[in-house]
C-alpha cells in the first residue's frame, strides 16, 4: 500500500505539482504497476491537490492508460486495416492460441494480457504489435510463437 | 543553423511564405502565415510544438523522420522559436513510438548544448502520448500537454494567438519542420520549383497494402494517381486510399483524372494527404475497408460532441445491419445523409472527415455493402 504512495510521491518530485504534470506521472505509474488502482488515482490527485475525477477522468481517457490490472507484459496487437490485410488474425489466433486467453482477457499466472490497438505505424511491414514498447513487426504465426517463447523463458528463469 | 539565425525575422518569413509551404500534417495550412501570425502576437511567453502524434492509419513517416534526421527536426524549432519569439519547444511523440524517446532526448541533449553554444536560448522537450488518435489534432493535443482528456477546443481563438497554455503557439507536423529546413538551407527557389500550383514542394508517402514495395517514398506533390498506381501497384490495383482513414478513396477508373496534392481553383481533382497511400486489390473487399475505418472511428472519436459520438457508431452499425439484410439497401442513403450532417456539424476534423471515407467507399463501391 505505502509502496504506491511512495512511488507517486517520487513521480511528482520528479516531474512537478502542475496539472500539465499529470500524464507523465500517470505513466509513470503505469510502467510500474502496470495499471492505474483507484489508490493510486486517489493518491495522484492529493498530490496534484485536484479531484480524483478529474485524474479517473482524464486517465479513462488514454487507451495506454489502463484502470484495470493488467499482466507484465501487455501484448497489443493492430488490428487496423494494412495489418489486418496482411494476416492479422492468423497471428491474432496463435496467440490466442499459445497464451489460452481471448482479446482482453490475461494468463491466470499474471504475465500476458492480449489487446488489439490501433494503427502502431508499421503499415510497410505489417503486421505489426507491440510487447510493453517493443515493436515486432512482419508476424506470422510461426514468428509469433517464436517471439512469445522467449517472454515465456526468460520468465521461466 | 547559425547561418539561418543571422539573418532577419522578416527575411526568414518572407522566404518561408516565398516557399508556399502547407502543412504535411494533411490539412494543409500555409507553414509561413502561421509562423508570421504568431511572430506578430504579442506575449511574453511562446511556444514552438512539434506534432509528432502520427496516428493516420497508413502513416509512418514522422517516425522515420524522427528516428534517422532528427537534428533537421531540432534545428527548424529553434530557428521558428527565434523568429517568433520563444525559448521552448515541445515535442508530442505518440506513445506508440515510446522507444524512440530514448535516441530523442540524447538528441535533443547534444542539441541543447549546441544551443548554449551559440548563445541561442531554446530549450526542447519530449511529451509522451497515450494512445489517443484525436490528440494529433492541435488544440486536443494542447489539451494533452495541459494534463487534460484530448478533447478539442472551440477555433477560434486559433493557436496562433492562444493555444498551450493560453500562450500564441506554433504547431507543426514533423515533416513541415523538416522541410522548413530545407527551405532555409537550401532557398526557397528550390522547394518552389518542384510540385504543382497550390501544391508546392516534395512530401513523403507512406506507402502501404497490396503494393509489391511498401515504404516511405519522397515524391513530388501533384503527381496523377494514374502514375503512382503504375509505379507502385501490383498490376491489380482496385482502389487507392488517399490521405488515411480520414481521407478519400479512389477507384480505379478515377486514376487518371486525380492528382495529388491540394485543392486549388484550377487543378481539377485534388486530393490532399498528410502521406499515407494504401492501395487495395481486387481481392479486397471494399465492405471490410470501411468496416475497419468506421471501428477505428468510433473508437477513436473522444465523444465531446454528439454529431460525432453518436454519428459514428451508427455508421459503424448501419453498414453491418445492411450487410445482414436487417435494413434495405436504400438504408444506405440515409447513412449518407447522416454523414454529410457530421461533416457540417462535427467540432474538429475526425468528425468532420469520417464522411470524407464514407461517402467516397460508399458512393463508388455500393454492391459491395449490399452483397
């Protein structure tokens, strides 16, 4: 519990009291714990001194900003329509496939949630998705299963 | 860069306006009346903001920009922040392209320290996005900045007098930046000379789809779309998306008579892009391309306004509900006239442009939503 409090109390030492200051401390909260709690909204705002609405509010408004808890690794996919022409499901399948999860959803372990996106900017070399801020492009199932067993060892020590 | 600053504010924007730059963000604004209009606000605070929140579908040149010239980038904010008036920059990178942060702010250190140097007070910034298409438009993207939802602002009061923070702000795309650069370095002759009336200069494409060379091409603006489907088709090119989701689409037989560039009295069919070309083959089908467009749209509209909330999602469930055989196929015309009422009635340019997709897709390609 104080463990946020301190990692919030950090984050707004590092980059100001200002409301402009809000976004970076939400994704440094974000690289952290992976997701926003409403403990660590609540505590964001008392630091900010503003409404805990408004943070809830603004931090609801970032698709990269999730409220929800979410793996150590977050896989998100595009789905827009260059990838979505060059074999988006397929690869979409694999991984739904290896990690035993659906859109959305994240292995009961912890590790993986799978998300769809919009447009990551890799059209010329698609399809393309993004593990935390790792850019992978040019899938195929086979890559993809490729690229997923290395999380999985690197996890497995 | 030192150069560039030796000489006159008024030398500098004359040259720029000479240029007729526009904007290759997509909508085209004169890059020099922007500068020149901020230059004569009056404040003591300014700031110069590099839009960097690529987020068109079929876009990704302002990446490769930022990742392999990134100091053309830097300089044209300093010598904008010199005519203007202002000591910071900003630059709004989209979260997706977090990973270059990193070469960034090395960058935009060595930058710094040069400034210094050259007793130039300017100072840059990195902002990261999260994830919001509609945070590329400019007063959303201050909204951002200012550590609110990315909802965009009434215009006016336009940026040029009030924008991040209040302050008058210059907001350019990365590749405008980059071209003011060029311009500067090299004259405006150079840049004048190539392109088309009303449409100036080179501009980079972002080609992606059924093309056997997908990439980021520098071409010449007003090129027929006839000669870029014969240079990068695959001999089966149905139609060719021109400008991203919120652009137009072209079907083949309207090749030869579109051109690419801006709109102008004289030129005929024009058809702006802020670079991204997506071309399609016969064995695509048109209904499963405005399907993704019309999901990209309701999902990235932000819901300020109900033309846009609301209009979307009907699109969206409209054109499914007449491909199930729920609704007639005249139920298409209805969708259109709800799309052209979001083009007058829509706050900002996603709105706006949904019809811009919708109807060109529609109009050209309306067996396919029935069947």
């Amino acid at each position: 519990m104080d463990q946020i409090k301190e990692l919030v109390h950090e984050l707004v030492q590092k980059h100001g009291h200002n409301r402009e200051n809000l976004l970076p401390v939400l994704q440094g909260v974000i690289e952290h714990e992976m997701y926003l709690s409403e403990q660590s909204m609540v505590e964001i705002a008392r630091e900010l001194d503003i409404p805990a609405a408004e943070v809830y509010g603004t931090a609801t408004f970032y698709s990269f900003l999730q409220t929800k808890p979410m793996g150590k690794y977050i896989i998100r996919l595009c789905k827009t329509i260059s990838c979505s022409m060059k074999g988006k499901n397929q690869v979409l399948l694999a991984l739904q496939d290896m990690l035993n999860i659906k859109i959305g959803q994240t292995t009961p372990d912890g590790k993986f949630t799978l998300l769809q996106t919009n447009c990551l900017g890799w059209c010329h070399e698609a399809p393309a998705m993004v593990i935390n801020h790792e850019v992978y492009t040019n899938l195929s199932p086979e890559r993809v299963r490729e690229i997923l067993n290395e999380y999985i060892k690197l996890e497995n020590g | 860069m030192l150069s560039t600053i030796k000489r006159s504010r008024q030398e500098l924007i004359n040259e720029l306006i000479s240029s007729e730059l526009k904007g290759r963000g997509g909508a085209g604004f004169p890059t020099g009346l922007k500068w020149k209009l901020t230059s004569e606000a009056k404040s003591e605070k300014k700031y110069v903001i590099c839009n960097a929140d690529e987020g068109e579908p079929g876009t990704f040149k302002d990446r490769e920009i930022l990742t392999k010239v990134p100091f053309k980038v830097l300089t044209a904010m300093a010598v904008c922040g010199y005519i203007i008036g202002s000591d910071e920059g900003i630059i709004y990178l989209r979260g997706e392209y977090q990973y270059l942060s990193k070469n960034l702010n090395s960058a935009i250190q060595e930058f710094e320290y040069y400034c210094k140097k050259i007793n130039l007070n300017f100072s840059i910034r990195l902002f990261l996005g999260s994830g919001a298409y509609i945070c590329g438009e400019e007063t959303a993207l201050f909204e951002s900045l200012e550590g609110k939802r990315g909802e965009p602002r009434n215009k006016p009061p336009y940026p040029t007098t009030a924008g991040f923070m209040g302050k008058p702000t210059v907001i350019n795309n990365v590749e405008t930046l980059a071209h003011t650069y060029t311009i500067f370095k090299y004259g405006a002759k150079k840049f004048y000379d190539l392109g088309v009336q009303y449409s100036r200069g080179s501009k980079l494409f972002s080609v992606s789809g059924d093309t056997p060379k997908p990439g980021i091409y520098e071409l010449e603006l007003g090129m027929s779309l006839q000669d870029f489907v014969d240079e990068f088709g695959d001999g089966d090119t149905k139609a060719v998306q021109v400008g991203g989701a919120s652009g137009f689409l072209v079907p083949r037989k309207k090749f030869g008579e579109t051109a690419i560039g801006f709109q102008g009295k004289l030129v005929g069919i024009s058809l702006p892009t802020g670079g991204s070309m997506m071309l399609f083959n016969s064995t695509r089908s048109m209904y499963n391309v405005l399907d993704n467009y019309l999901e990209f749209f309701k999902e990235e509209s932000c819901g300020q306004c109900t033309p846009c909330r609301v209009g979307c999602q009907q699109l969206y469930l409209g054109i499914k509900a007449v491909k199930r055989g729920d609704r007639p196929a005249t139920y298409l015309d209805k969708l259109l006239k709800l799309s052209e009422t979001m083009q007058y009635t829509a706050k900002c340019g996603l709105g706006q442009s949904v019809a811009n997709s919708f109807i060109s897709i529609v109009e050209n390609f309306r067996e396919e939503m029935i069947y």
